[in-house]
C-alpha cells in the first residue's frame, strides 16, 4: 500500500512567520502622526501676522489631512487636540501678558477642543469620495462654533485673518471670512490628495481619474475663484471723499498710579490732537473733516468730570472738527466701554456701547469660581461692563462713520451691521497697551484690513500706543504709525456705499457650509453603520 501521508520521520514544513514588530516601530508609528499634528499647527501658526508667509496654510492643512486621513474617529480626536495646541498656544501667547500664563494656557486647552472634534470629524469624512470638500466644510463649522460659544465665543484665529496678504483675499468680498476660510483649506487638503495620489500611482501604476479630477478641482477652483473675485475688490469712491485723522496719544510708561494713568492716557490724546491742530494752522497738514480717537483714550467719564470734559472740549475746538472719543463711562449704575462724538460747538451729540465685550476682561464670567482660584483675577475685573445693542454709525461732517470697537472686529456680525446700516467708511478704535509689542496688535490690524475687503470700505484703526493705521478699501494699509510712540495720521480717503456680495448674505455662507459640513458626517456615519451591519465595518488606514 502507497503511503500518501506525510512521514513522522521528515521535518514539518511550517509557514513563513512575519517578524514581531519592534517596540522602537511601535513608538515610532505613534509619534510620528503625534509631531505631525503638532508640527503642522506651529506651520499654521507662522503663516498669520505678523509674518507675510500666508501660504504656509496650504501645507499646513496638507499635513495635518494626512496625518488624519484614514484614522479612527479617536486617533483624529487626540490628534486634532495636538493641531490646535501647536496652532494656539504660539498665536495667543499675548493673552498671557498681564495675567500670566495661567489664563492664556485655560484659554488654549479650551479652544483646541474645537480642533479636536473637527479632526474626529474629518477622520471620519476622510473615506468619502470628494474628502477635501468634506473636511474643508468640517473646519468652517468648527471655527463657526467657536465663535459663538462660550462666553460669546472667540473667533481669534480664523484662517482668513491669516491671509490680509494672500491671493485669496478678494474671497472675503464674495462670502466673508466662512468663505475666504474655507478656500484656503480646500485647497490645503486638495493639495493633501494630489500628493498622496501621485505617491500612490507611482507605486501602483493605476490612476484613478476620478479621485484625481477632485483634488485638482480642491486646489483649482479656490485659486480660480479668487482670481475672479478680485472685480469685486475697489477703492474708488462713490460718495466722494473724506480728509479723516486718526489720533494715537500713546500712554505713559508703566509705574503711574492707576488713576493717574488714566489721566495722562486723555492728555496725551488731547496734546496729540493740539499739535496737529497747529500743523494744519500752519498750512502743513489739511484740515480734517473729523478725527477719531482710540478706545480708552478718556477712561476718565467726561459726563460726570468737569476737568475731563474741559481737555477733549479744548481739543475739539483747537481742531475745529468732530472728534470720536474713546471713553468709559458709568450710567444708571452700569459701566460702558462708549464712543463718544464730540463736536466742538455742542459738546456730546452721540454715543455707541459697546456690544460684543471681551470675557475675562471687560467682565467676569464665573466670578465666585475664579475668585476662589485667584482672587487676583477678580480684583482686575472689579466691575463688568454692560452691553450696548444699537449698531454704532456716526454722522461726522456729513460722513457715515460705522464702529467696530477694538474686539469686536473679531466677529462678522458686528462689522457687517455697521454697514448695512450705512457706513460709508469703518473704524475700528482699540486699546492695546496692555498687551505690550506682543504679536496682538498686528494680528487685529489683519482684521481690519480682511473687513476692509470683506465690505468694500475704508478702515481706520485709531490705537492708544499702536499700530494705527489707514486702510483702503482693497485692502492695502497706506499709512500707519509705530507702537508706542504719539503720532498723527491724516489722509483723504474714498466714501462708498455699494454692498458686496459678503456684507448682502451675511451669514448665509457660513450657514450653507455648516450644512454641508452636517451632511457629510452624517453621511460618514451612516457608511460606517451599514458597514457594521454587512460585517465589513471599515475602522481606518490598517496599522492607523
């Protein structure tokens, strides 16, 4: 009989058994994904002001899609959390310059649990054909969300604040900062999938037309979009012109009684506001049509101060134009932070509160908790400010004057109902001495100047110790003055009064993205649950 099994005595032919991976591999495949995150946030971080490297957002948000794409949904949680610490902590480091560290590092961790989300969110629309419009949306709904929430939100940081000197600016015209910001990343991501597409064909040598044509279109149709939307960007005037000043006192060195401060802050304001008086006297200056003074440059309360009013009434009548005053001011037993427009014959014809006031520092959130914790900190904020709720726009010498005070330049809505309640031009008076020659100042002045294209209309940017500045309506910064130093700017600058597209919609774009963004995690989600229940549950990228 033939023996057909195999022999006891021949050795066992066994399979071929991978190598166990390394713990070094291990850690490895954890860490790099790790500094991804992080390194690609930091990139992000560079591209804002005041560097001019606004293109580094395209490679950072390539990066950051790579190291999300294909993950779990938690993997995408923890290495959101790492993009926005990287992105963060650098750009609102300023926040810790009176307080220290303490409220700026609450203040990070907070807000980088939005990015965290968003990144769950993006692992999960990553499998869906069409990815990079998906994650895109995911990012605008994420930075919708944390402008609103908590507190009032904090819209700080918003792509399009980083791009004043980009290619895609002429995009705030057509959709606002929702749309402006959301090019920007389509086409981080798409350039994040031409690059994994082009490693992948010449590995396999298959394209894959389809996926091509869209991460071509990601990176395309931003670019050829802005390239379109600069018609609608003009610093022609329609309504004539207005010769305006903006005044910038300074304060004085750190070491004055706090009330003493105050006083030489109106002071130095007045003298300032004196000298140009006497420049245009003498035939060096033009005169103004009207002049306009930072936030706090009276935080003593012309109202109920006989002095205070006597300086800025002096200085009125030196000028001989109206002047927009920045002052604090108590009434009814609520504090104000208010605009004033003083004119030099009747005194105070007009006022503007402000609306959108800055938690934890113009009032107190959480008073008895933060007290217990530090009773430093509620010490700072002794009293809170009260809300206004009328849109601000002065008429001086005939010219429409919206105000956006200091942060509220931060929020959409409070620039944008200046104009459509008639602005012809736009200043944004602020106070940012107290965050010394930290980066704040310039990344407002960013603000101004993406609102300046976003509404087609002149802005002003009158600062207590700097930088002030004069911005045209496409954008373009024509005067501006040093920090911490009094100075003057005067210049005639166009009236407009048409509406782009951005300021017409309003928050419509944003709206439409926030849908779009719901409707592909919905349809993520729902991919993945009628994967689990064909048993072919799809959970990421193996080894990810």
């Amino acid at each position: 009989m033939t023996a057909t099994a195999t022999s006891v005595d021949e050795p066992e032919q066994l399979e071929p058994q991978a190598a166990p991976v390394s713990r070094v591999a291990r850690l490895a495949r954890r860490l790099v994904p790790a500094a991804s995150a992080v390194l690609s946030g930091v990139l992000l971080y560079v591209s804002f002001p005041p560097r001019t490297l606004w293109w580094l957002a395209l490679p950072a948000f390539a990066v950051f899609g790579w190291t999300l794409r294909g993950r779990t949904w938690k993997a995408g949680l923890g290495l959101g959390y790492l993009f926005g610490l990287g992105f963060l902590l650098p750009l609102l480091v300023w926040t810790g310059v009176e307080v220290g560290p303490g409220p700026w590092i609450a203040l990070v961790l907070a807000e980088s649990a939005f990015v965290a989300l968003v990144g769950a969110g993006i692992t999960a629309v990553s499998r869906l054909p069409g990815w990079p419009l998906w994650a895109a949306t995911l990012w605008i709904a994420g930075e919708a969300a944390r402008a609103r929430v908590p507190f009032g939100g904090f819209p700080w940081g918003k792509i399009a604040f980083g791009q004043a000197d980009g290619v895609f600016l002429p995009l705030a015209a057509l959709g606002g900062t929702p749309v402006l910001g959301f090019a920007v990343v389509l086409c981080g991501f798409g350039l994040c999938e031409a690059v994994r597409l082009a490693v992948e064909g010449r590995r396999t040598r298959i394209v894959r037309r389809g996926a091509a044509a869209v991460a071509l279109l990601s990176v395309a149709v931003p670019v050829v979009g802005a390239l379109a939307a600069r018609s609608l960007v003009s610093d022609k005037a329609e309504d004539g012109t207005a010769t305006v000043a903006v005044i910038q006192g300074n304060v004085p060195r750190a070491g004055l009684e706090f009330n003493a401060q105050r006083r030489a802050v109106l002071d130095y304001h007045a003298r300032e506001t004196e000298r140009l008086a006497a420049e245009v006297r003498a035939g060096k200056v033009a005169r103004p049509d009207f002049v306009l003074w930072p936030e706090n440059s009276s935080d003593i309360d012309p109202f109920t101060n006989p002095d205070a009013r006597a300086v800025i009434d002096r200085a009125a009548k030196a000028i001989g134009a109206p002047i927009s005053v920045g002052g604090v001011v108590e009434r009814g037993g609520k504090l104000y932070n208010e605009q004033i427009l003083w004119d030099p014959e009747k005194g105070s014809v007009d006022t503007y509160d402000k609306r959108q006031i800055q938690p934890f520092g113009e009032y107190l959130p959480l008073r008895s908790l933060i007290g217990a914790i530090n009773s430093d900190w509620t010490s700072m904020v002794s009293q809170d400010f009260s809300r206004g709720t009328q849109a601000g726009v002065f008429t001086m010498d005939g010219t429409k004057v919206g105000l956006a005070t200091c942060y509220e330049a931060a929020f959409d809505w409070a620039v944008r109902d200046t104009v459509t309640d008639g602005a012809q031009m736009i200043s944004v008076p602020s106070n940012n001495a107290t965050f010394d020659r930290s980066e704040m100042t310039y990344q407002q002045l960013a603000m101004s100047r993406v609102r300046a294209v976003e509404h087609s209309r002149t802005v002003t940017v009158p600062v207590t110790s700097g930088v002030s500045a004069v911005i045209m309506p496409d954008g373009r910064i024509t005067q501006k003055t040093g920090m911490f130093v009094a100075d003057s700017l005067v210049q005639e600058v166009p009236l407009r009064s048409s509406q782009t597209p951005a300021t017409r919609l309003g928050i419509l774009p944003e709206m439409v993205l926030v849908l779009v963004a719901a409707g592909g995690l919905g349809r993520a989600v729902a991919t993945t649950v009628r994967g689990r229940r064909g048993g072919g549950v799809q959970t990421g990228v193996p080894g990810r």
